[in-house]
C-alpha cells in the first residue's frame, strides 16, 4: 500500500478513535464461538473457573491492585489453575483475525477486534504474565508496588481497565552508557502501566507486523539482529554488489518522536496513546513534562518506533526500484542498488554510487521531519565499502581480494574485554566459583551473539586476554605463594587441555575459541508471524538444530522445536533462560533423554506449581 494511502487510511481510524466513540461489540459478528464469551469479562471468566466475583465490584475497579486486594479478600482465583494454552490461542486468533483485516485494509474491522482484544480477560492475563516475567519485575515504578505473587498478579489483571485510565508519571534513573560520559536516561513505568502498555501492544503488534518494511529487524517477533546480517552479507558481498554505506543515526529517535505525528497515525485508542505519551517523568522529587517521544523503557515503545520508521523502504522503492507503470524493475533497481536494512531507529542504506547515497539522504531528512526527527550531523556517514562500517556491533568490509568479512566490532570487542575486566576486579575477594559463573555469563552471551560471523581469531585473543587477567586475579590472592602452587589450585588439567580455569567440582571458565561458527539462514522477508505460523516453526525448529550441540539438541529434535505443554514455537533466539529444560519424573538426576523436555518459562513455572515437583525453577537453563 504506498505510504500517503496509508497515512491517510490510519489517520481516519485514530480520528474516528479520537472521537471517543466507544464502539458495541456486537456478539453476533465478532465471538464467534463459546470461548469469546466466557473471556470476554472477568466475572464470566471466574464463573468459569469455579469462583465467584461479583460483578459490581469488578465494575467498580480502579487502578490500584492495592484497593482491589481489599475488595477481593474473599476471593482467591489462582494463577497457577489458569490454562495457558487456552488463552494463547484465544489471544493469538484474534490477532490473526486482524493481521488479516490490515492486509485487506477493513480498518472498521481491525478496530473492532483491537478493541475486543483489549478488553478481554484472557490478554489481560498474557499482559501481566509479561510484566511479571521480565527482567525489570523486581524494580517498582514511581508507587512502589511490585507484582510478585500469584494473588496479586491475577487481582492485577482483573483490575486492568481503559475506563479513567490514568498513567502514573516515569520514575527516570540514569544509567551508565558505555564509553561516554554522559549518562543514559531510563523511565521506568509503574507496573500497572507497564501491563497496560504490554495489553495495548497485543492488538497493535498484528497491525505492525503486517505494515512493517520487510527489512526492518529490531523488536520484532522471531526477528533479531542476527537475521539482519544474515540480510546484509548476500547484499554486499559480490563484486557487483553496492560499494557506498549511508550509515543513519536518528537523533535520540526515542525521545523526539511527534506526539501529534503518532496520535494522528497510530491505530489504537487515541486517549490511552495519550497517557501512555503524556505520562511525564519524576527525578529528584520534581515532575516533568514529556511533550515529545515515546515512554521511554516502556514496552510500547519500540512498536511505535517502528511504525513511525516504516515506509522508508516504501519511498525508497517507490523512487529507486518501480517503473514508470509501477512496478518493480530489476533493471530500474541496479542503477542505484539503493536498498535499506534497519533494525529499530538504527539502519544503513546501500548504494551504488556516492551520489546516489547523498540523494537518498535528503529524502530520509525530509521522511523523519514530518515526524519530528532528524539525523545526527556528526554520526550520520557516507562510507566506501572498503573502508568499511559497523552496524549492530559488527564491522562490515570488504578487504584487498574483493572479500566480505563481518567481524565482531572493535567497539564490541573492547565493551567485553572491559566488562570481564571490571568483574575480574570487583571479584578480588570472591571464590574461584563465584568469578567463573560470573564471567561465564557475560562470554556466552556474546560468543553466541558473534558465532555467526568470523570471529574465531577473535575468540582466541580475547581468550588469551582472558588468561592475563586471571592469573593477575590469583597471584594478588596469594602474594606469597610460588606460582606452581597458584596454577595448581585454580587451573587443572581437563582432557587434552592442561589450562583449566576450573574449580575442583569441575565448573569450568568456558572459552569462547570453543564456539563453534554457525551461520545464521536468512528468513524469508514476506513471512508474517501471525499468519505463517508454520513456516515460522519449520524455520526455528532447523535454527535450534542447528545452533544446539550434544543432549540439548537431542531434546530439541525430540520435541521438533515445540513446547509440549501449549503446543507453541519456542522461540530459540532469545535468551537461554526463557527456555528452562524440564524433568518430567521431577528428579533432577534422571538425566536420560526420555526425562528431558524444553519448555517455555511461564509453562515451566505452571507445571511445577501445579504439581509441586521438586525441581522447581532450578531445572538446567542451558543449550545455547
Ligand atoms: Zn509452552
Ligand atoms: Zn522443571
């Protein structure tokens, strides 16, 4: 769809929103079955659940979980009987049925089911899953409060509500930002915002996902950063391939965002936008006004970055690619080789010719003014190809032979060998265990994230740095000791190795020169999440077996890449955590594969509540 049409479609679907009509839901066109009615309102929900809870008192809810655990007292719904497989297929219908309603442009239809959406139960508890279940649930907003037990996550989610709804204000934290010495600005929203913002964001992904430029790689479901190299490698690497980089760096993207840019072109509830926008900020007890940008570390945010960013490869096409009849020209194409890669506010552009690369940038100037952004001056560059340029912490170029290497960037590799170096000393006075744990989780994470490129040479170097670092850790420990007695308390000889960093019960310091180098596929760019749910599951399924070594790709392949217990994708590109490997007899030393299955974390944390299996959460996080 060209963008103006679009603009203007989702223009008059926040206008007629902006008008407050609050619109019937009328059961004989949109529940279309048994389920709908039982989710659509949380007294039929809990009837249904063999418990009680009075209508007028749900009527009555506010925004504090506090004022409802009061009200609620006689009530005690669990969260732990709630049938997740139920809800993710409720929850995962309707946002199929409006992916579908964008695609077919029925905006009428798409906000009746955003709005259905919205507003029943059953997303209201996948809202609070989410915010309980990330990494920032242990850090309160501006009230205070914390959701971490079962009653009050399911009184919380009774208590979600459009109706006067009110956004708290930001607490604002700065954090440290890596080789500046300006420090970073954080919001962090409170939880019952967060929930709202994490419900709201269940209708509008389906609307973002089925309107997004098809390179577009940051924040989206089943994408990563990985897939967007995988994009760039083909792109660049013959010899006819682009020789000019645009690199673009929007200018605080996140803070300066229009409101009335979004407000105008965002498909949701025009009031809720508003105090999601509008919430402001507090920082040393004085409150401050937010007038432009989204809430900053609210899980909003990076879907409206998104849509306010899509359309860039829509008027890059639309100049560089398409005929004068409108239709794509590979001929037209080659002239320019002007293609966009983009991952969140972060993004290149190639081009054949310098010109061409200086052109475009006009064109993206005047792209982000119309939304109250701009490119920064000094980062925004124009690069040869031999010369090369990082994107997403890895540098891309092409050497005297005509060559593409991607390699870990040299701002990457310091950022690690730093981190390490900074545990290494702050573990001055820790055991040998309490480092190696430590370390480890800082080298696997990022060898996994740079396994897909050439890192190998690397790998090593920061190894050997590794090696340094640790014997000075040892000799300060023991000043007194000759060095033999030092190697021979905290290295030993494992296998064919002799230079262990390992502790007696055999934890050892992992190397990142194990790593083996496994390439990322490049995913097909017209694949939607919602609608193509099998391509989807074919292609995580080869990327876990591909990607898992020994045991833990056994049990992948057992299971092809499912969760057993809600028959959904697990997703193997995110965090080994959110993956817990299960005991299904509960004990924990019954490691054959028969034993063993990969479960989601929220899937996990159910089985063991319900069963109440010894091996609660402590089950194996590993894999990748
Ligand atoms: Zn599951
Ligand atoms: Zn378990």
């Amino acid at each position: 769809m060209p963008q103006s049409e679009r603009m203007q479609t989702c223009f008059m679907v926040s206008k007629r929103m902006n008008e407050g009509r609050m619109m019937k839901v009328r059961s004989s066109t949109t529940l279309n079955n048994e389920t709908d009615k039982l989710i659509c309102n949380p007294s039929a929900w809990s009837e249904f659940k063999g418990i009680s809870i009075h209508c007028k008192e749900i009527k009555k809810e506010s925004q504090s979980v506090k004022t409802y655990s009061e009200k609620l007292t006689n009530i005690n719904p669990s969260w732990s009987q709630i049938n997740w497989k139920k809800v993710e297929i409720y929850v995962n219908h309707l946002q199929i049925r409006i992916t579908k309603a964008v695609i077919k442009k029925n905006w009428n239809l798409v906000k009746r089911l955003s709005y259905l959406l919205t507003h029943s139960f059953y997303a209201k508890l996948l809202a609070v899953r989410r915010v309980t279940q990330n990494k920032g649930r242990k850090t309160a907003g501006v009230d205070g409060i914390l959701w971490n037990t079962t009653d009050i996550k399911i009184k919380a989610a009774i208590s979600l509500t459009d109706r006067k709804y009110k956004a708290k204000p930001l607490k604002r934290v700065y954090i440290e930002k890596y080789g500046k010495k300006e420090k970073r600005p954080l919001g962090i929203p409170t939880m019952y915002d967060r929930a709202m913002q994490a419900l709201y964001t269940l209708a509008l992904d389906p609307y973002a996902e089925a309107t997004a430029d098809t390179k577009s790689f940051g924040f989206r479901k089943f994408r990563s950063a990985k897939h967007s190299c995988a994009m760039i490698f083909p792109l660049l690497a013959k010899k006819a391939s682009p020789q000019w980089i645009l690199e673009g760096d929007i200018k605080g993207c996140f803070d300066n965002i229009s409101h009335e840019w979004l407000l105008e072109h965002v498909p949701m509830d025009k009031s809720i936008l508003k105090q999601f926008l509008n919430a402001g900020y507090v920082f040393n007890h004085n409150l401050f006004k937010t007038v432009t940008g989204t809430p900053q570390g609210g899980i909003i945010s990076p879907i409206l970055a998104n849509i306010t960013l899509d359309g860039i490869e829509e008027l890059l096409n639309t100049k560089y690619h398409v005929s004068k009849t409108g239709h794509y020209c590979s001929k037209i194409a080659a002239k320019s080789q002007i293609y966009l890669v983009r991952y969140c506010d972060d993004f290149i552009i190639t081009s054949r010719t310098r010109e061409f690369a200086e052109e475009v940038k006009i064109q993206i100037e005047d792209f982000l003014k119309e939304r109250g952004l701009e490119l920064s001056k000094e980062k925004t560059k124009i690069t040869h190809i031999k010369e090369g340029f990082d994107f997403l912490g890895w540098n891309f170029r092409k050497y005297r032979n005509e060559k593409l290497l991607i390699k870990p960037s040299k701002k990457s590799i310091q950022k690690v060998i730093d981190k390490i170096g900074n545990i290494i000393d702050i573990g001055k006075t820790w055991t040998q265990k309490q480092l190696i744990k430590h370390i480890n989780s800082i080298t696997i994470g990022w060898a996994n994230y740079h396994k897909g490129v050439v890192s190998k040479e690397i790998f090593n170097g920061i190894d050997s740095k590794m090696w340094f670092m640790l014997w000075d850790w040892a000799k300060r420990r023991h000043p007194q000791k000759a060095r033999k007695w030092i190697a021979s308390k905290y290295w030993h000889a494992i296998d064919t190795r002799k230079w262990v960093f390992s502790t007696e019960d055999d934890l050892r310091l992992s190397r990142l020169a194990e790593k083996k180098i496994i390439r990322t596929t490049p995913i097909k760019l017209d694949k939607n999440p919602y609608i193509d749910n099998d391509y989807w599951q074919k292609y995580k399924f080869q990327e876990g077996s591909r990607n898992l070594t020994g045991m833990f790709k056994k049990i992948w392949e057992k299971q092809r890449g499912v969760c057993p217990f809600c028959n959904q994708i697990i997703d193997i590109s995110k965090y080994a955590e959110e993956r817990p490997v299960h005991h299904i007899d509960g004990n924990r030393d019954n490691q054959k594969l028969s034993n063993l299955v990969y479960t989601h974390i929220h899937c996990h944390q159910q089985i063991h509540a319900t069963k109440s299996i010894r091996c609660n959460n402590r089950c194996p996080t590993q894999g990748l």
